[in-house]
C-alpha cells in the first residue's frame, strides 16, 4: 500500500499521472435542466461553451424536454433531450429530491453511465494515454469522465521548497490558491443573441439551434 501511495503522489503530496480536473471541463449543471424543464414556454435552450482567453468555441448543444415518455413509470416532464454539434442526441433522465430541512425540492441529473443521480454531467473524460488531455466522450457524471476536482491531492496547496518561497508565503500570508469556478455555459433562448460572444460562428449554432424547428 505504501509502495502504491509512493506511485500515486509526489514528494508535495499532489498526484502523479494523467490528470484533468472536472473545472476544466464544460459543466452542464443539473439546475440547468430545470430551468428548461420549468419553461412554461417549453422552448429549447441552446448552450454554448467557449474559452474565455481565445473566444474559441469548445462545445455547444441544444437542450429541450422530450415530447414523449420512455416509460410508464416516469413522468415525461423528467426527461431532457440533448443535441450536441457534433451530431449526438442522446435522452437523459432527472429526478427530483426532497431537501432535508424544508419542504422545498431540488433536481438531480442521472448519469447514462452509473445510473447514479448525480448535480453536474460533463461531455469529455479523461485521456489516460496523456498527462493533461481528454476526449469527447458520452455525457457522464464527473466519477465515469476520470475527471478530479482541482482541491483534490494538495494541487490548490503552496509547498513552498526555498528560502525564498517560504519568506514569500509568510510576507504574502498566502497557503494555497483559490479554487476555480466550474465551466457553466453560457444560455440561450433566441440563438440570435449567441452573436454577441461568437461573432463570425452563429451559422452553426443556428443549425444545431433548429435542428427539431
């Protein structure tokens, strides 16, 4: 076990091999999908991700309620259907849980993949063949994409190994970096209003936007 602990970390305590973590990664929150699912319009959303240094988009889908039921024990008003630009569609389940200390509910999202009512999928998993790489994969909670949380194993700690390091982390009072944000997409009802972050690229987004028009 000791052996294997020695593989798995660095002197630091931060984890050897490939890795990726989940805040790098497009996030499709399952509160997203009761935002659609509650629409008395029941309008599809189109979702779009792009990095915010390049403006290059990484990802975008269309995500709208289903019109039918897949099972007579569920209600069809629980279902999502999501089309990505890549050409994929695939039908996703929710469910909604009771919160312990009020009456008030809130939406889980089950993964295709472990059947586990989970708050977040991610369409990319983890390329275990390169260090910091990854590959369009199914949409799948953040345990079946491989994919790590940024405070995990120590990488948001400061190990300082100098002299220099340690007084500048007792003159800077700082111990460890601030956790990044999640990749939320950003939303839209009129694809229109897409122009305004991705000039020159709403063609596409309009074909993906009213693929089911």
């Amino acid at each position: 076990m000791a052996d294997q602990h020695k593989r798995a970390c660095d002197r630091g305590g931060r984890f050897l091999g490939p890795r990726v973590n989940c805040e790098n990664v497009p996030c499709l929150p399952a509160a997203l999908l009761s935002w659609v699912l509650d629409d008395p319009r029941q309008l599809p959303y189109l979702l779009i991700w792009k990095e915010e240094g390049s403006g290059n988009l990484v990802e975008a889908a269309r995500v709208a309620s289903c019109n039918e039921p897949f099972s007579w024990e569920t209600n069809r008003a629980d279902w999502v259907d999501i089309q990505r630009a890549n050409g994929s569609q695939v039908w996703i389940l929710t469910i909604e849980r009771q919160m312990p200390r009020n009456r008030g509910k809130f939406r889980l999202v089950l993964c295709p993949s472990c059947q586990q009512p989970r708050r977040a999928l991610f369409p990319w998993q983890l390329n275990p063949e390169r260090p910091h790489a990854v590959f369009n994969s199914i949409w799948q909670c953040r345990s079946c994409a491989q994919l790590r949380y940024a405070s995990e194993g120590g990488a948001l700690m400061f190990h300082p190994r100098t002299d220099f390091e340690r007084q500048a982390e007792a003159v800077e009072n700082v111990s460890r970096s601030p956790r990044p944000e999640p990749w939320y997409p950003y939303v839209f009802v009129n694809p229109e209003h897409a122009r305004t972050i991705l000039p020159g690229r709403l063609l596409d987004v309009r074909t993906l936007s009213a693929s089911e028009a």
